[in-house]
C-alpha cells in the first residue's frame, strides 16, 4: 500500500471514530458527548503519533484506532431522521 493510500486509510479511521450519532433521546446526550470526547481524544492520539512517524506505519495507527474505537461502542439508540411526510 503507497503511503498515500495508507494516509486515506488513516483519514476514515479518524472520521469512522469521530462521526458518532446523536441520540435519539435527550437522556442519552451525556453519552453521547463522553463516548464523543473519549473518541475525538482517542483520534488526536492516533494522529500525533502518525505525524511523528513515518508515512509507512499510517496503516498500523488506523487499525490501532478502529481496535481502541470498537472498545468504545454506541450504547443508544441513535436520532433517525424521519422520511418525508411522517
């Protein structure tokens, strides 16, 4: 895999990790904001230690981030936007 491929593949990990649903509840925004910070945290660890390595270890940081975000699951039901007419 080119380093640039490798780089994309690091630039979905992060987005994977931080794109979290809202919930379809107000009881469930707390956790959504703490699952939200914990991630976002998790992404910006992941990113300086990529910018610190070499462009050929971009792979190994995007599956270390999606192993640490699925430690860190959605626990509620999330907000469906309703189709037209409902």
């Amino acid at each position: 895999m080119s380093a640039l491929e490798e780089l994309r593949t690091l630039l979905e990990a992060v987005v994977e990790a931080i794109d979290v649903p809202f919930p379809d509840t107000g009881a469930d925004v707390e956790t959504y904001r703490a699952l939200l910070d914990r991630r976002a945290g998790l992404a910006v660890i992941v990113a300086r230690a990529a910018l610190a390595e070499e462009p050929d270890a971009y792979g190994w940081n995007a599956a270390y981030l999606r192993r640490k975000v699925e430690e860190h699951p959605v626990a509620y039901r999330a907000y469906e936007k309703p189709e037209a007419g409902q």
